[in-house]
C-alpha cells in the first residue's frame, strides 16, 4: 500500500528512498572528511573517521546529559522529605535550643549541708565568693555563669536562694522565686522538673539545703 503510494506521489518506490538517504549521508560523510583535512591537514582510513565521529558524538552527548543529570539530582534531593530516623538523627545532630550544652567534665556531686540562711551569702553580691542556685533542695555552683547570675544578670533572682517555684512557673518576679512549688500544677511541676535536670547536666552539685518548708521537705529532688 505505501509503496504505491510513494510510487503514485513521486514516481519512486521505498528502495529509491532508502538509496537518496544512504547517498546523502555518504555525501555529508564525504563533505566532513574533506572539512577535517582542509582544517587540520588529517587523511584518516575510513573506518578510523566513522570511530572518530561516533567518539565525537558520544561526548557531545555526554556533555548534555551530565549536566543535565546533577542539576535534575541536586533539585530533587532538596525536595525530597527526611525519612523519621533521618529527622531524628539530624535532630541528634544539631543543638536543639540556644542553651548551653550539656557538659562531660562535671566533679561528682556533693552533699553539704545548707541552711536558706547560708545559701544567701553567695547571692553573687561578694565577688570573692561562689554563686550558688537551689532547685528542689540541690544546690548548684553557677560561678561560671556569673553574667547571668550576679548582680544585674537576667536571672539574679534565683541567685542564693531556692527559687523553685519561680523556675516552674517561668517567672522572674520576686514573690515568686521561693522554694515552695508544691501548689503548682503537675504540668508546672514538670517545668521545674526539667530545670532541675538541666542544671544537673550543666552546673556541681555542692550540697542540699536543710531547711526547705515542711509541704515539699520530704518530696524526693530526684527526677
Ligand atoms: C522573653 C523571655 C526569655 C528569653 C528571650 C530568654 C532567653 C534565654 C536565653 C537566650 C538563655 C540562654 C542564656 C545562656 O546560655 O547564657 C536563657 C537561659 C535561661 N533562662 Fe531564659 N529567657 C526568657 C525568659 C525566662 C524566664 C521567664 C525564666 C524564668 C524561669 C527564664 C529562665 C532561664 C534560665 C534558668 C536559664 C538558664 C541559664 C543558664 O544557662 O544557666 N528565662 N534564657
């Protein structure tokens, strides 16, 4: 059907077709062979040409689709959401807040008495002296921090004395920094938990305060 199509159309048939192809690709062939000797002075045996250009041919398609690979890869690996372990382990990785860090190079804890009376003489006040922090009873040494905790820093008030409930219920107001938590809610008591925690991981503990009001002196400092 198509033969005679082609023969009605343009008085050939599909051998002719095949033929005026096969010359005119002889003839481009022919024309860039000659094009390389003009150019370079190079008369290469023919199947050394047909190698050279397919090698030609091969790069240039390789120097389109490298390209063309890294940019399509680069794209979709930015988009491409983090698995859960993944997340969780980037979450690992990275500082979780601003605070910081957690350190390895703590002396172990100790157990000296304080009264709240004592406690208050290292308030920061006496640069000579230490500073210390009560949470829940434990007393913490935040010399190291003491921008923060002296005279002027941002949390001087809970500075040589136990301000629990202060810490639990996230205020800085005076009234509020007293060792007395217990009326807290139990999701405030967790707050305060999670700072006694913090401090553990951060500052020495240097000894338990005594005197703590009756309502939480036998509640347990330990998380
Ligand atoms: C706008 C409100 C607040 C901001 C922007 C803020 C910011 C900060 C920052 C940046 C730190 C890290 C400081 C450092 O590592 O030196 C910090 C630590 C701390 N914040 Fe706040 N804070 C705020 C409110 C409070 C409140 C209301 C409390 C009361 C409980 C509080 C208690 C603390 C404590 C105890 C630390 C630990 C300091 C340490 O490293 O020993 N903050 N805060």
């Amino acid at each position: 059907m198509l033969r005679k199509y082609c023969a009605l159309i343009r008085n050939c048939d599909l051998g002719d077709l095949g033929k005026r192809k096969e010359k005119i690709t002889e003839r481009k062939e022919g024309l860039a062979e000659k094009a390389l000797k003009r150019r370079t002075g190079w008369s290469l045996p023919r199947h050394a040409f047909d190698t050279l250009m397919t090698l030609y041919q091969i790069v240039t398609a390789l120097l389109l689709v490298v390209p063309a690979y890294y940019f399509y890869t680069t794209l979709t690996r930015s988009k491409t959401p983090l698995s859960t372990e993944q997340s969780e382990k980037k979450a690992e990785e990275e500082p979780k807040t601003i605070m910081q860090p957690p350190r390895d190079d703590l002396e172990p804890p100790k157990d000296d008495p304080f009264t709240l009376e004592q406690l208050r003489e290292f308030d920061g006040s006496d640069p000579s002296k230490p500073i210390y922090v009560s949470i829940k009873g434990t007393v913490f040494d935040v010399s190291r921090k003491r921008e923060t905790y002296g005279p002027g820093g941002s949390y001087n008030i809970f500075a040589g004395k136990d301000g629990s409930k202060g810490l639990g219920l996230s205020s800085l107001k005076a009234e509020d920094a007293i060792p007395d938590y217990s009326t807290l809610p139990d999701t405030e008591k967790t707050v305060l938990n999670d700072w006694h925690s913090f401090f553990t991981k951060r500052y020495n503990i240097v000894g338990r305060v005594i005197d703590l009001p009756p309502a939480v002196a036998n509640l347990s400092s330990n998380l």
